[in-house]
C-alpha cells in the first residue's frame, strides 16, 4: 500500500504515541516524513529506524509552543523535501485538575501547546497545503466536542483548535485544501502520564486501564485512510459519536454522563 508515494507528510508530537504511530503509519504507505518534537533523542532512534527500513525522513527538534520554531522547521521541509502534502498537528498536552485548584499558568501552557501550535505550524506550512492542494489535519479529543471536566484547558484548547481549523476550511471552499478534525477516543499513549496537574507538574502515572483503550496504531490507520478519502471530520470511537448526538438531543443528559463518568477515575479531582 504506497499510496502516498510521492507525498511529503509532516508530523508535530511525532516522538511517541499518535505521532510516532502515524510517522510509521505513513511510511509504510510510502511517504516522505518530515518528524517535529522536543524530545531530539527519541527522534534520532526513530530516524535510525526510518532509515534502515529505507523510509524517506527528517527530524526536527521543535516545540510547536515556540513561532520560530515552527518557522524554522517549515523551512527545513521546504529546503529538505521541496514541498508539503500533509501537515498532521498532533503535538499537544493534557491536564487534570478542578478550575477552582487550578494555577492560571496551565491553562496558558495548554493554549500554547495545542492551540497556538496548531496556529504557528500551520501559518508557515499552509502556502504550501494550498498550492498542493494537500491535507491539514489537527489531532482533536472528544474534549473539542463538549466541556469535559476537570480538563477545562484541554477542552478550551481544543474547541479553539476546532474553530480554527473549520474557519481554515470555509476560506479554501475553492482552493483545493482539504482539513480534517480528528477526534481518537482515549488511546493509550503516554498523554496522560505528562498530563499537567493543577500546579503544572506532569501527573506521572495514568488514572485509566491503557490496555483496554484504542492502540496508537489503530488511531494512525484511520486518520491514514481519512485523509485517504479526504475526510471532513474523524470520530474514532462510540462515546465520541454518542457525545456529538447526545450533545444536540440531550445536553443536560450529557452532562451527568461525563462528570459520572471523569469521577469514576482513580483519584479523581471530582470526587
């Protein structure tokens, strides 16, 4: 399956979990891989093993908090693979902690992260998404959907992403752009062991059974395939299709659903 032989993919968060998978999922499909994190280290491994499975890649040591960071890295794309076809913002960080507990410096380092970071990269890609005629995509959560408590950054961070990006997609009606949201149910990854707690120090351990969510990898075929078909939006899993129905029929419904649901969590802030 090399159907995107001759396609340049960037990925943003690409050092572990989604982003790693996906930065496999397309080379295997054919793509040149251009790989953003802030973790330079685990992107050299990966890099080693690109290129002994002879995958077409460069790396690039960015936070996507960071303008010129992504101005740069867009510039070492261009220099390097002479275009781009897919930029994939999946970069991004949780919390979990009550808005009353909470130290206003997260919420600004969520803004920053999933937020700006999807702005800034695709602000220095986005020439070459139209003239391609390529894919943008932003790696969104349920969270983006419908507030989801005690992760009040998060949710912000991502209904912001999501208006964002469908903005971005009614200005290119007629340029050829195609932008995709993607929303993973919960997908085990490392996102909740660096999760901010309410004075921004990484949660260090996940409060949910991971072997029992959606793997990285399967999350990497679909948002493939989505942007494949050329998909407008991407909801992964049934309580991420469920939340979208119950939100227009039975919002106060939805509601208890969610706080029941987060407070059942161990050590829940909520309980």
């Amino acid at each position: 399956m090399k159907n995107f032989a001759d396609k340049v993919v960037v990925i943003t968060g690409a050092s572990s979990g989604i982003g790693l998978a996906l930065a496999r999922e397309f080379g295997r499909r054919g793509a040149s891989i251009a790989l953003a994190a802030r973790n330079i280290v685990e992107l050299e491994k990966i890099d080693a093993e690109f290129r002994q499975l002879g995958y077409q890649s460069m790396i690039s040591k960015v936070d996507v908090s960071i303008e010129e960071d992504c101005k740069r890295f867009a510039a070492e794309v261009q220099a390097k693979f002479g275009k781009t076809d897919v930029l994939i913002n999946n970069a991004g960080v949780s919390m979990r902690a009550t808005f009353k507990d909470l130290d206003l410096s997260v919420l600004h380092q969520l803004m920053d992260v999933n937020f700006w970071g999807t702005v800034y990269c695709t602000k220095y890609f986005y020439d070459g998404l139209v003239q391609a005629r390529g894919s943008l995509v932003g790696v969104s959560s349920v969270a983006g959907f419908h507030g989801l408590p005690a992760r009040t950054g998060y949710s912000a961070s991502k209904y912001a992403m999501h208006g964002f990006l469908e903005t971005i997609r009614i200005e290119n009606l007629h340029s050829g752009l195609h932008v995709m949201i993607a929303a993973p149910g919960f997908t085990a990854s490392n996102v909740r062991k660096n999760a901010l707690t309410a004075n921004g120090s990484a949660q260090g351990e996940s409060p949910r059974q991971e072997a029992k969510m959606m793997t990285a990898e399967e999350v990497a075929t679909r948002i493939a395939n989505g942007v494949t078909h050329r998909k407008r939006q991407l909801v992964m899993d049934f309580d991420g299709k469920a939340t979208i129905f119950l939100k227009f029929f039975a919002p106060k419904l939805l509601d208890r659903l969610f706080y029941s649901h987060m407070a059942k969590e161990a050590n829940s802030p909520l309980s």
